[in-house]
C-alpha cells in the first residue's frame, strides 16, 4: 500500500536525523580518541580558553582543564600532612619541577578548587604514569580537611594543566641575568608545606647533576613537622654536594640575616627560591638582599596571576561584602569572587570558570578588583565584573549576592 499524506516526510525526516545522530557519534568519538591521545591540543591564552569553552559545549567530558586522575595512594608525612599519589589521564600533559596544578573537587554540590605543588620529579610521571601532591591539613580549610577526612584510594579528583613559573629554570635564568660568576648554585629557602615544589627541584637537580653544589635551608616549628623527613636524609647520603640545614623555630628563633649568614656564608653568590607564608617569603627576601643577594635572583612561590606590588599589602587581607544576604567572608588573598562566594555557603552563577563566557557576571557595589586575565584593576563602583577572575583588593561588596 502507497505512503501517502504527511507519512513521507515523517519518514524522510526520521532518516535524516538518524544519519546526523551517526555522523555527530562518529565525529565526538573521533574527537574523544584525538583529544585523549594528544597532551597540550589546545593553543595557550585567551584562544586556547574559548576553544575549550566550545569542546565543553560539545561534550563535558571534552574539558581540557579538567582531567580525570585516580587517587592510586594516600602516605601520612606528619600529622596533619599528606601526600596523594594520582594517575591523571594521559591527556593531562606533563610538567616542570616547581609547579603545581589546580585540584578540583565537589563539596556539597559546589566544584571547589585549590592549587598544589607537585611533590615529585616530572621523571615520576614519565617512569609510572602517577604525580604527588603532598597537602597540609589547616584548620577552616575546606579542601585540606574534605581530603584528609573522606579521600580513598581509587577516588578520582580533576586537575588542571600544571601550571607556574617557580620552576628549577629560574637557577639558569639568574645565571644568564647575572652571570656565571656571580651566580655559583642554587639556595632553597621553605617554611612549613613550602617544602612542596622545593622537594620537586631538588631531587630533578640531583638526578641529572649528582654531586651538584645545593643548598636546603628548611624552617619548621619543631622535629615533628619535618615533612619529607626520610626522603631528605636519604638526597643527603647519596649526594654529598647538597648541604641540608633544618632550622627548628621553637627551638633555634626564626629566620633572621644573621642566621641566614651563619648557615649560608656565600648566600650573596647564590640564586635563592623560596616557599613558605608570604610574610616568610617577604622576610627571607628582605633579608637576603640586605646580604648582597641580587634581586633579579630572588625567586618567590605565587600561585596564579601575580598581583601587582601596589596591591600585595591590600590583597593580602580582602574582605567580601555580600549586600543582598547581608554576610561577608575574609580572604587570604588570591582567591576570586566566585570561589569566596561558593565558600560562604552561596550559590554564584558560572560557567567556564576560566573569564571566557560570562556567566559568572555579577554586580559590583564598590571596592577594587585584580582582572587575572587582564592585569587591570576595577576601582569603578556600580560596575559588571565577572567573579570567575576577579580577586577582590580590600573591602569589596557585591550587590546581588
């Protein structure tokens, strides 16, 4: 019996949109196997953050800046410390002794997301496939203490591409500024969980220089909180040309010019990198130029985007106003509108959470921000900002939230 009426289109219809169903299966699949078999796809910048907004739009498991990775072990450093084997997806690239990358996780339906240093030497993950990241549990901290009180092996977490420009380059790069004459090795300075990217250098550095001239200044409050203390010993007995100095703070004062030149006569000769609090950086730095260290071979940790030094003193204590509810939450510095807001308990709007698609646009009432994709900063009052960049400088009061 013939079709007739509307039957042959419906028909027609349903075969185009099977065929279109097949080819779109085929070219996300093909898309899936290229993005997985390809570290680094993306382009860096602004371009390489729309192209992974639209590969997003496409498919959410296309995001380039959150790669899967399985927690394979958990070791207890100290008591309130530890360390976290993870095996990203091969996607996830590599990286350089020093950085860190950016941890994702979901705590009571909110994506939360702190930066760590990578613990271990790149050659860890070109030998196994797994990093470290070794996290101090601190108290209010919402993702310290959410991993150390419910992370498991065989959890899986997101991360993103590593990240950081406090990497073992920066020993060469002092060098090439200074020359070799004036710069004769490298002096590590840390304080505390700043042994992090220190211990990623220090054990890159031994591996192709043995007997290399290095130097560990490493300050902590006491014998217990001696965080890689066997790794450390063991770098030590194997390579005779670092010298490691732990400095017991409540026993042996903290650091000072004096104590920096007792432990390190030739500092002045030396490129020195340094993590710990900002207020013991800031320190060491003061102290170490004081002592005929250049400041072109200082080297400092800073997380993300560097603010500028007119605003470190402010950034450094930011608070945020929400004027709708009426709360507010204290800000160590660094963090940004939408990550302040998901820590108050609030639900912002975002999307990308990279500045590229303008979800996240909210209301700023008054106070200055740091445009980490621009580097501007935003004194205008009554203005649209976009939370998902924007770090507040101060006293900042959003309007809608």
């Amino acid at each position: 019996m013939p079709i007739t009426g509307a039957m042959p289109l419906l028909v027609t219809g349903y075969h185009a949109l099977h065929a279109i169903a097949r080819t779109l299966e085929a070219s996300v699949s093909t898309l899936h196997e290229r993005v997985r078999e390809t570290p680094g796809i993306l382009p860096p910048g602004l371009l390489g953050s729309y192209l992974n907004f639209l590969l997003c739009e496409i498919d959410p498991r296309l995001n380039q800046a959150r790669v899967p990775a399985a927690v394979v072990a958990i070791t207890q450093e100290t008591d309130t410390v530890r360390s976290y084997v993870l095996r990203p997806a091969r996607r996830w690239g590599s990286f350089e002794a020093g950085q860190y990358t950016r941890i994702e996780i979901e705590i009571d339906g909110v994506r939360i997301s702190r930066n760590y240093s990578m613990s271990c030497a790149p050659s860890k993950l070109e030998k196994t496939g797994c990093i470290s990241i070794t996290i101090k549990q601190v108290e209010g901290g919402r993702v310290s203490n959410w991993l150390a009180e419910h992370c498991q092996v065989g959890d899986l977490i997101h991360l993103a591409p590593a990240n950081g420009e406090f990497t073992l380059a920066n020993f060469e790069t002092a060098r090439e500024r200074l020359g070799s004459d004036r710069i004769k090795a490298p002096l590590f300075v840390a304080a505390g969980s700043g042994i992090t990217p220190i211990m990623s250098m220090l054990e890159t550095r031994l591996q192709h220089e043995p007997m290399a001239d290095t130097h560990l200044t490493f300050f902590v409050r006491n014998e217990r909180e001696v965080i890689f203390s066997s790794r450390l010993q063991l770098l030590a007995e194997r390579h005779p040309g670092l010298k490691l100095d732990i400095v017991h703070t409540d026993t042996d004062g903290l650091v000072s010019k004096e104590k920096l030149l007792k432990l390190v006569p030739d500092i002045a000769q030396r490129s020195v990198h340094i993590c710990g609090p900002q207020g013991f950086m800031t320190l060491v730095t003061e102290e170490a130029t004081a002592l005929g260290v250049a400041p072109e071979a200082v080297f400092i940790e800073s997380f993300g985007a560097a603010v500028p030094a007119s605003a470190l003193s402010t950034n450094a204590k930011a608070t945020l106003h929400f004027a709708r509810s009426g709360g507010s939450i204290e800000s160590e510095g660094g963090k940004t509108l939408l990550e302040l807001g998901e820590a108050a308990g609030l639900r912002p709007k975002f999307g990308c959470r990279s500045g590229i698609c303008k979800e996240c646009l909210c209301e700023k009432a008054s106070g200055p921000v740091y445009n980490r994709l621009t580097g501007e900063i935003d004194s205008e009052p009554g203005v649209p900002v976009q939370a998902c960049i924007s770090v507040p400088i101060g006293q900042v009061s959003i309007a809608g939230w």
